[in-house]
C-alpha cells in the first residue's frame, strides 16, 4: 500500500491533468501575445537604389561623355516610388487563408468544434503546455494515444497512464504504481461528449475571427472565442485563442485566460502547442 501522502498528490496530478486536457478542449487565451508567437511578417522586398545623378562634365566633353553611356537606359530614380511590399519568395504568404474565406458566425462555431472532434479522432497527439499561475511558470509536455495511453512530465513530476494503472515517478527517481488509476478520468476528459457540453456554451456574439497567420509555413484562421466550462463541480470562465489549420483544419496553438482551479479568485494563463504524431510510443515504466 502506497503511503497516504503519495495518494493526495496524485489527485493533485489528476486535476492538474483533466484541467489542461479540458483546456485543450476548449478552454482559456491570453490578451497579449507573448514572445515567440507564431505571427510571421512577410520580409519587405528591398526597394530599388536611385539612380546616381552623372557628374557634370565641361561643353567640349560632353559629346565625349554622351558617347560612354550605354544605349540601354539606366532606370531612374522614380522606377518604382510606391511600390508596396512584398513577403518574400522563400515565405508563405499569410493571405493563403483569406480573411473572406475563413468561416465566421455559426460556421465559424462549426469550424472550431469540428476541429476539436478532429483533434481527439487523431492517433496520437503531443501538447507542450506552458501556463502561469500565481506568479509561477511552469512547462508540462502531455503526449496521448488514444483511447487512454498519457504520459505528462515538468520539471518536478512524470506519470504515465497506460491500460488501467497509473505510474508515478518519485523524488528518487523511481517509478512507482499509483494508488489509483486515472485512464478513466483521461478518457472522460478527452471524451467527444466534452466538445458536445461546450457547444451548449458558445454563442456567434462569443466567437470572432482575428484573421489569417502562419506557423511553420502552414496557412491558419485565427480565432478567438469565451466559454464556461464545469470542471469537477466548479465553473470555469475562459477566454481563448486558436489557431486553427486552414487547410487540415486541427488545432496548432492556443493561448488562453481562465479562472484559476489553485489560487481562487486567480487566472491561469496558458499557452498550448499542439504536434501530430503518430509515431507516439507510451509504455508502461520498468519498475
């Protein structure tokens, strides 16, 4: 039997980890962008230099002079005075997902939580979470196979969750069998009928298309959107921001806002990147 300590902390885990799976599912955004998001400026093409006036030359120089200019005319300085910017030939251009294009209103609904079903529908997925609660920092990594296979690690714990038993890794170092299993607890939070509670809970007036970005060359619809979600009896406002594939239409990033689940009264910031991987492997540790 596992000391009683052990089994406090890990109901602590199991809340910390539905919360963020909840919050993958449609949960908080923060109001800034913080460094290192994923907006792309296209790279402005170098204007072209001015022509250099000639140097005047003297009356009995100058047949001499107009002899050495070339017959092709060097472009003058007016060659092209407002020409706008362009992104550059090597970057993609943001306008691949036009804003006319990117579904508002009730598809706008429709297109979020589509991707949401998609996102749980995938083989495997990796979320690198980083969230700021109470004036700490703190970076989780959750990687998930479907239906019940997780595995989350931060720089102070590590559990895994495979086949009805749950692992813990202890100050040790050691891997240990937790006192309860949380596959149920993952499954529920990653279950369909989540993103069916959340549509009962946003509205057209609740959801705004920001417009179109990039992220590792890939077009996206920018969205941003509020929802209350009930999470283990208690109601959690939040508001988000996603960033939607233009083309696959998954989730590629979110950045949210939402009442704290540890310091009452407080917000969770958070920022969610999400990766596709099928290759996922989660075993059970070696004890």
């Amino acid at each position: 039997m596992q000391p009683k300590p052990l089994s406090g902390l890990w109901k602590f885990l199991m809340l910390i980890a539905v919360a963020v799976l909840l919050a993958a599912c449609g949960g908080g955004a923060t109001p800034a962008v913080p460094a290192g998001a994923p907006t792309q400026h296209p790279a402005p093409v170098t204007a072209a230099e001015p022509t250099v006036a000639p140097t005047p030359v003297s009356a009995t120089e100058a047949p001499a002079a107009a002899a050495a200019v070339p017959t092709a005319a060097v472009p003058t300085a007016a060659a092209k005075p407002t020409e706008t910017p362009q992104p550059a030939p090597t970057q993609a251009n943001p306008t691949a997902a036009p804003k006319a294009e990117a579904p508002t209103g009730q598809a706008g609904i429709d297109l979020l939580l589509g991707a949401m079903r998609a996102q749980l529908a995938q083989k495997a997925f990796r979320m690198t979470v980083t969230s700021e609660d109470g004036g700490k920092t703190t970076t989780m990594t959750i990687e998930h196979i479907a239906p019940d296979r997780l595995h989350s690690k931060t720089e102070a714990t590590e559990f895994i969750v495979v086949e009805g038993a749950s692992y813990i890794k202890g100050a040790d170092g050691k891997w240990q069998k937790a006192p309860m299993d949380m596959s149920g607890m993952i499954s529920q939070a990653l279950s369909p009928e989540i993103i069916d509670e959340m549509a009962k809970n946003i509205t057209v007036e609740k959801l705004k298309f920001v417009g179109p970005d990039l992220i590792d060359g890939k077009p996206m619809w920018v969205y941003r959107y509020e929802t209350t979600m009930d999470l283990v009896g208690t109601k959690i406002d939040s508001t988000a921001k996603v960033w939607l594939g233009a083309l696959d239409k998954l989730p590629y990033r979110q950045e949210g806002e939402s009442d704290s689940i540890v310091n009452k009264g407080g917000k969770t910031k958070s920022t969610i990147v999400y990766e596709y991987d099928s290759n996922i492997k989660i075993e059970a540790p070696i004890q």
